[in-house]
C-alpha cells in the first residue's frame, strides 16, 4: 500500500457516471408551467381569429349587400344587428327597436357624430317602406364594423367597473 502525503490517491472514482434523467423536480414544474403558457396563448390566438372571422364575414356580407341592385336600409340594419347578436346575448339585443336599438348603435360608434343621422330620421328610414341605402350609409357602417369588436371591449369592461364601484352585480 502506497503511503504517501497527496491526498487525491485515496479518492475512489465511480464506476457508473451519473445520470441526467429523471430530471430534478424543479424542470417538471418549468416544463408544465410552459405547456399551460404554450396552451393559453394556443387558446388566445384562435379567439382573436374567432372575432376576426366574425368582423370579415360582416364586411363580406355588406359588401354583397352594396353589390344588390336596390340594397334596402332594413337589409343594412339586419345585418347590424345579426353583428351585435355574435357579440351580445340574444335576450339583450334581439328585443331592441327604435330609439333603444338607435342608442345601442350609437353607443357602439367610434365617430363623433351620429351614424346615421338624427334618431327621428333613422326610425323613419328604418321602418318605411321603400328606403334604400346610399354610399354614405355603406361607408358609415363599413367604419362601424371595423370598430365595433374594440367598442364591446371597452363598453364590457367600463360596465364591469361601474358595477363594481356600484357593489352591483347581475347574475
């Protein structure tokens, strides 16, 4: 036996170099918190095609309405109103008529001055016979189609503040 003063000669060296798997407990919780991130930005991704599809299928829907020989101002309406219907429950905007129906529109338009003239003036478009639409209406709701996803964002979530300011919940 050799006796000397160096220290490392008695170090016995493993025969077996250690192993890499299975990995040490903290990689697994690295590992599923990543899949959750990979799954909800999966998830987030198809929602805002899901609003995208709705918005282009509308414009896409106005642009053959444009395309008719005699495009009727109800027609124009109805297909605002079939928008609103994606986007809120029926029982909120299906009942809507007249002034309730032009103060939800309203209230969903990015411009300054009202969509479609004066309230008395759109009722009466709205429910006479014979109205047909001109450029001016396919290019204000053209607007208000592009605009509408961004203003249900911002009105839910002002309605989801004052309620909880108010202490006013539905449910």
């Amino acid at each position: 036996m050799p006796t000397s003063n160096n220290p490392f000669e008695q170090i016995i060296l493993p025969t077996q170099a250690p192993s890499a798997w299975p990995p040490a407990p903290i990689y697994w919780v690295i590992l599923g918190a990543m899949l959750m991130l990979l799954a909800l930005l999966v998830w987030l991704f198809k929602q805002h095609q899901k609003k995208q599809k709705k918005t282009k299928q509308a414009l896409v829907a106005l642009k053959q309405l444009r395309q008719q020989a005699t495009p009727r101002f109800a027609e124009l309406n109805q297909l605002l109103k079939g928008l609103a219907l994606q986007y809120y429950p029926r029982h909120q905007v299906a009942s809507l008529t007249g002034e309730a129906w032009f103060n939800f529109i309203q209230a969903h338009h990015t411009g300054s001055t009202p969509l479609f003239g004066e309230q008395t003036q759109f009722c009466q478009r709205l429910y006479q016979q014979p109205s047909m639409c001109d450029e001016q209406d396919f290019k204000s709701v053209s607007h208000w189609i592009k605009g509408f996803p961004a203003q249900v964002k911002r009105l839910k979530k002002s309605t989801s503040v004052d309620q909880s300011l108010t202490g006013q919940h539905h449910v």
